[in-house]
C-alpha cells in the first residue's frame, strides 16, 4: 500500500504515529496519580481507576 500510494497518504489512512497522543496521556496521567492502584478488590479498583480518570478528565477541561 505504501509503494502504491505514498507514505504519506498510508501515514493518514492507517493513523500512524497517533501512538504518541496515547503514550502522552497515560504519561501525565501516571505523573498525576503515580503507578499503583490502591484498592485491593476488583470492583474497587476499578471505582478508583474510573474516579482518577474522571478527575483527570476535569482538569483537561479546566487548563
């Protein structure tokens, strides 16, 4: 495909080097809320990790 049409025309159909936005964000979301997950039983953690997202999601809004 890429011989066929370019590198950049596959970069754009494919999504290519996008990984970086997702790498990004989980970066500044582990430097927020560091690495661990402190709950020990799975329904709480995922309480915590939709209320860590949640509150990451506010302060996107707010900056």
């Amino acid at each position: 495909m890429i011989r066929d049409y370019g590198f950049d025309i596959w970069r754009r159909v494919v999504g290519y080097g996008r990984r970086w936005m997702a790498e990004t964000a989980i970066s500044i979301f582990k430097s927020i809320f560091g690495e661990e997950i402190l709950s020990k039983k799975p329904r709480w953690m995922k309480v915590e990790m939709v209320q860590k997202a949640y509150i990451y999601t506010l302060l996107l809004n707010t900056a």
